[in-house]
C-alpha cells in the first residue's frame, strides 16, 4: 500500500517555504499552543484547519453536492474541486477566481448517472486541470486512483479508499488523519454513505453485498472503511434530496435507517427500492466515462 503513496509525489506542491523569522515564530511556545488549540476546534458541523478553505456547493436540479478544497497557507493556494457538474462550472470558476485559488484537479467520485460530470468543461477552461477518477471506474482521466493513493494540494492530502456497491469503480476521498491536517477528518463519500441513506446499487455494476462490505468490513487498511473512521468525521456525501448538508460517521452508524441493518436485511432492502429509471443515464454514463465531453476534438487529452 505504501508504495502507491510515491505514485503521485510527482504532483505534490511544493510547501511554503519559511523565512528565519517565521521559523522562529512557530517554535515559540505560545504559537506552538494556538496551533494546537486550533486543530481541536473542529465542531460536529464544520471541519477546522488553519489552512483549509472549504466550500460545499449544490447543483440544484440533480441535488448534487460539489466540494472545493484549497490550502490558503500556500502561496499558490492550490484547489480542488470534487465532484463538479458541467451546469455549474462557471458559477464554481467564478468563485474559484474571487478567492484566488488555483484549481488542479477536478475529481470524480464515480461515474455518475444523473447529471453529466464539468471535469471536461473545467479542462476546456482552465489550462493545466487535471481530470482525476479511479482507475476501477474505466473511465478516460488524467489521473487514475488506486486505493491508497494520496491527491495533494499544497500541505493538505485526501486518501483514496475504494468503496465500490454503487457502482463497481467507488471511491471515497478521506482527509488525513495527522494533527496538521483538518480535524475532524472529512469523508467524501460520493453515493456510498448518504446522510440516512445510500446510493442505489441496481445498475452500472452495483452490488448491494458489495456496498455494505464497503461500508462496514475491516478488511483491510485502505480499502472498504467508513464506519471504521474515527466517529466525528464528517460526512459530506454526493447528493442530498432531504435538505441535509453534513453529517458524521457516528451519527450514520446510529441512525441511518439502511446502514444500521444487519446484512441480509440491507440486501432486502436494497432490492425492494422498486427505484424508476434514472431520466439522464443515457446521456450521463455515455458522456462521463469520456469526461463529461462526449464530442471530443482530436487533440483533447482528457
Ligand atoms: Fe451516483
């Protein structure tokens, strides 16, 4: 599993570099203790890190939550977007220049099934974004995710772990889990873990068994874990079609109506959900797996 944490050193920001003054600075006692204060003042609604900028963002028509991450304490204050929608791109771009920030990747949880994915479009518009998946999804990117991989921005890191069940190539991104790095951790959990429900598991290589292993096996360390991450990480899943915005790993293992089941009556569950067609699968899959652009010009590298 290590190893695959060298595969993208390449693509790490370089960190700030501190002047003598500021060196000093932070070895003073009285910093050393506000830095510590700091990263415990995290609630059960918001994370807390001096250097993360966090927005969640929604895409009304398909209830789709889009997620932007940088690390402000950078110079270059790199940025991530997750799970970003083709409809949205210019309100996010628009807020991505008024703070400053330098997007570098545009990620996809999964392929999704009903809105068509703006990592293509952000490419089109913004020279040097990296489009990013699992390779697991066998959709076209510029990066391809293995579990266990880190995505850097600056001193900031999300770790990849596959969750698979809603569709076969699953991830969720998990913030890391040092002191210097957001605290509570964050779980972007895609349609694995919604707030009181999961995502469907009845097309594009979905498997309920598989999605609950996802959830709930210890199997091993980067793959298959969510209710085994600390229980005040915060959840902040793909979609929400009830009025939720976050919720935490403990209050899922209590309270989520499917998730709290035990295995077979989840699987019952899950394939009595008599769900209609999904109205924009015909063109979203088609158009996701190629990232969002479908008509592609021939020098696009997507
Ligand atoms: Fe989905």
């Amino acid at each position: 599993m290590v190893t695959h944490f060298s595969r993208f050193q390449h693509l790490l920001l370089q960190p700030r570099l501190l002047s003598s003054h500021q060196s000093r600075a932070l070895q003073h006692p009285l910093i050393r203790t506000l830095t510590v204060i700091r990263s415990v003042m995290g609630s059960s609604s918001s994370s807390s890190s001096s250097k993360l900028l966090f927005r969640q963002l929604f895409e009304k028509e398909s209830s789709t939550f889009t997620y932007l991450l940088a690390d402000v304490s950078n110079p270059v204050k790199p940025a991530l977007l997750i799970d970003p929608v083709d409809k949205t791109v210019d309100r996010d771009l628009k807020l991505i220049n008024e703070l400053g920030l330098k997007l570098v990747y545009a990620m996809n949880t999964h392929v999704h099934a009903d809105h068509v994915t703006g990592t293509g479009l952000l490419k089109t518009k913004v020279p040097g974004v990296k489009s990013v998946i699992s390779k697991a999804s066998g959709s076209k990117a510029d990066m391809f995710l293995e579990p266990g991989d880190r995505v850097s921005i600056g001193d900031i890191y999300l770790e990849v772990r596959a969750t698979p069940g809603h569709t076969a190539g699953c991830v969720t991104y998990v913030t890391g889990e040092e002191a210097d790095q957001p605290q509570p951790r964050m779980a972007f959990t895609g349609d694995a873990v919604l707030i009181r429900g999961c995502g469907r598991t009845d097309f594009q290589g979905g498997s309920s068994d598989q999605l609950y292993e996802s959830v709930h096996s210890q199997a091993s360390f980067h793959a298959n874990l969510i209710f085994t991450l600390p229980k005040d990480t915060l959840i902040y899943p793909a979609h929400d079609y009830k009025g939720y915005e976050v919720s935490t790993v403990g209050e899922e293992m209590q309270h989520n109506p499917r998730l709290t089941k035990d295995k077979e009556t989840f699987k019952s569950i899950m394939s009595n959900l008599n769900l209609a067609y999904p109205k924009m699968i015909d063109v979203a899959v088609p158009a996701n797996m190629v990232c969002g652009l479908q008509d592609l010009p021939p020098q696009a590298n997507l």
